[in-house]
C-alpha cells in the first residue's frame, strides 16, 4: 500500500490546514488505536507527548479522544522531548507512543509521530495500514470498553535519569561552561537540569516558550544565538536543540559550528578505539558529506548510506545489527541508548569526550575537513510535479555530465515540507554554484 498522509516522520503540516486538523487528529487516533488494539482482551496503552506549540493542546486532546473511543487508555506525558516517548513506551508496557511535535519547523506548524511498542518509530507498512483504516474508518468501542486518560507527572524525571546514565559515571562537567539553547521548545527544562545536575555551569537559552517562539531565532536551525552567547560569556561549548529535542548542532569555544557529521565523526572514530562500535560501520543519509566518507575510509571504518530521514536510519541500523548512524542535520541515533535521535544524549557524549581527553570543543569538532557542499531549496505547489519536466530533467542531466564524476549531485522532494532540496559535493566550488544555481532556477521556473 502507498501512503499519502505520512511523510518521512509521520504526519506534518500547517496547524489547522489538512491534513493537520483537530478533526484529522481525532480519525488518526481512532485508526492507530483499532491497529493496535486487535486483541480486545487485556489492557491498551498509549503513551502521548508533545512539544511547546501551542497547537499541541488541540491535537493532543483530539487524539485522546479518538484513542479512547476504540479503547485505548492514554497516557499523557506533557511537554517532553521526542526520546522521552521512544524510551517510556516499552518501559510504561504501551502498545503506542505518540509525539506531537514539528520538530524543527516553526510554530505554525505541527506534526504526529508514532513509536510502536518497541520504542522505534513505525515501519512504512504500519502506516499505509493506519491510512487505510483512516480512509475507511473504524467500529467505536462499545460504552463500558471505553478508554481513560491519566496525566503523568514524573515523565520528563524519568528522561532525564536515562540521559544522564549514559553520561560516563566517573566523569563530571565541574569546570565547564555550557551555553545550551533549547529553541523553546519541548526541552527547556529537561537539558539545563541535567548538565547542572551533572555539574555544569549552564547558560540556558529558549527557555521562554509561549506557544509560538518555538525555533524562533534560536535552536539547531539556527546556531548564530547560541554561537554569540558562547564568545560573549567565554563558555566552553554551545549545545543546541532543536524543537523537540532529538537532534543538536554543536558550538565550539571560538563560535564555530559544528554539524551531525562531525559529531558521528568524533564518535565513530571513539567508539571504533573501544571496540564498541558493532562491525566498523556508521549509519548516515545521502545528505552526509563526502569528506565524512574519507574519514572513516581513513581509518578502516565504513559509511551504510541511507534515504533522508532518521527513520531510515534507525531502520538500517536494526537490519544490519549496527548502533550508531545519524544524520548531518544533527540526529544521533545510539541504539546502544536510545530509539531514536537524542540531542542531550550526543551532547553529553561530546562532553565526555572533552573530560575524558582534556582537550577544548574545537579541537574535537573538526575531525575531517569537508567537500564544498551547497543546499538550496525551492518551494514548489504540491499540485505539480516540477522534477517531472523536461527542463529541469535536461538541467539535472547537464549538471550531471559536469561534474563527470568529480562531484555528488542529489535532488528530492522534502518529506516534511513543500520543498525540493538541490544538493551537490565538488571540489570546484565556482562549479559547485553553478550546477546548483542552475536546477534551482530551472525548478523555480517550472513552478
């Protein structure tokens, strides 16, 4: 079966436009509660975070009630960030956890996530199931099998916990000044409690959300607040979130960024040294540079790619057995820890590593120089296809045959947004803008 409603993390769009409405929400949780609740007998669970939009109220409610009309409880965890639904849906024994966020997009817009009993998030099949039933609708519960919904006050007590187990428990950040930016978003309590907990001088940043500053100026998409705040208070490092916690870029002490390429460099390398990472390989999509390629090639080490999206990560990395992959947009995924991308969790594990070696953040942050790489988006009306047309398939294949195999050149549609993504590698940097330059215009025009 096809799906049309997911995208490559559930289901995304503007707030009160399809297909995220409070009546979608209602017939999406009505779907995924039938799916999961095939056995009648015993009691079903349902575990529901969300981040800090203002939205999420909405949304939160309508999926409750859709749940509980088919017999599920829920259990709902508050503003947590997404990890915390992928580490307390096995250990809260629910059939299904639910996040309610939009990530890194702003605050108009809003999304659903599913984690299924596992903690990992649901393969393509179980989803194109749930559109069916959604398409098709489903039987209510009778009166008396009718849900319940709790409030779960301790949620984010139990995150944080976890995070900080993974933390080295002979090491402490005594000494250390941390600028942290939570994009106001789903983490702005949880990550400065628990570098302070550990020690830490914390300078927090987003940690002021009223329902519509979420990823406002700040957070993983965009690292210039925190950057500035690291230079201006003489801090150590910079770490940042984004909207609800489960990837992060870093910043070093002279205000430079540091992206998931880097990090997954610094641990692969790490983790390689302590025998701990399973068969040499590191999982990545085809957005990681090439120069993070050579790195592990370097060192005997090899790069799994994969489609965009932390999904299809977490999936090959089930597949093959492996327990670190990420992406460059700055989700780590340590399955060794966690189910899916965690934030906090990789910025303590950078943290780690500057106490274990003594060394300052940037000179852990740049173990590779990169390929020149360029990204441009162009926002396209969903109704049209732009890459089908003959224009922009004779500039792809002219981009192609310049860069003759000196460079990597991938075009493809967002899976959270309306927007193609034009993306190319070459050690020709005037070449490099060029063959980019040229798609977007032929794509813009053809839109």
């Amino acid at each position: 079966m096809v799906r049309k409603l997911f995208g490559t993390d559930g289901v995304r769009g503007t707030a009160n436009a399809y297909p995220m409405t409070a009546d979608m929400a209602l017939r999406i949780g009505a779907a995924v509660g039938r799916h999961f609740r095939q056995d009648s007998k015993g009691v079903h669970r349902v575990v529901i975070g969300k981040d800090t939009r203002q939205s999420g109220y909405m949304f939160e409610n309508a999926l409750t009630a859709g749940l509980t009309s088919t017999g599920m409880n829920v259990l709902l965890l508050g503003p947590v960030p997404t990890p915390a639904v992928g580490l307390l849906t096995p250990s809260m024994r629910a059939d299904l956890g639910i996040m309610i966020s939009a990530s890194h997009n702003p605050a108009r817009d809003n999304g659903i996530k599913f984690f299924g009993p596992d903690g990992f998030k649901l393969s393509d099949a179980d989803e194109a199931e749930i559109e069916a039933l959604i398409e098709t609708g489903v039987e209510p519960a009778q009166a008396e099998n009718i849900g319940r919904a709790k409030r779960i006050d301790d949620g984010r007590f139990r995150y944080q916990e976890r995070v900080k187990s993974t933390f080295p428990a002979d090491l402490r950040l005594d000494g250390l000044k941390v600028v942290i930016d939570c994009a106001n978003g789903a983490a702005y309590k949880a990550a400065p409690e628990v570098l302070w907990e550990l020690g830490a001088d914390v300078i927090p940043l987003g940690v002021t959300p009223n329902g519509s500053n979420i990823n406002e100026g700040c957070g993983s998409t965009h690292p210039q607040l925190a950057a500035a705040a690291v230079v201006a208070h003489g801090a150590d490092i910079g770490i940042c979130l984004d909207g609800d916690a489960d990837r992060v870029i870093l910043i070093d002490e002279t205000g430079q960024v540091a992206d998931g390429d880097q990090i997954m460099a610094l641990m692969a390398a790490r983790w390689a040294e302590e025998q701990r990472l399973r068969d040499g390989v590191l999982v990545a999509t085809v957005m990681s540079n090439l120069g993070l390629e050579r790195f592990l090639d370097g060192r005997g080490l090899r790069l799994e790619r994969t489609g965009v999206g932390d999904r299809y990560v977490v999936e090959a990395m089930r597949r093959g057995g492996w327990n670190l992959g990420g992406e460059q947009s700055g989700h780590i995924v340590m399955t060794d820890y966690a189910t899916t991308g965690d934030g906090l969790m990789a910025g303590l594990q950078f943290l780690g590593e500057m106490c274990r070696t003594g060394k300052p953040a940037s000179a852990l942050a740049r173990s590779f120089d990169p390929v020149p790489q360029l990204l441009k988006n162009v926002r396209y009306d969903p109704s049209v296809a732009p890459l089908e047309t003959a224009s922009v398939k004779a500039a792809i294949a002219d981009a192609e045959a310049r860069l003759n195999g000196s460079g990597r050149l991938l075009i493809r549609k967002s899976g959270t947004e309306p927007l193609i993504r034009v993306m190319a590698e070459c050690e020709d940097e005037a070449l490099l803008v060029e063959v980019v330059d040229g798609i977007v215009a032929e794509v813009a025009a053809s839109v």
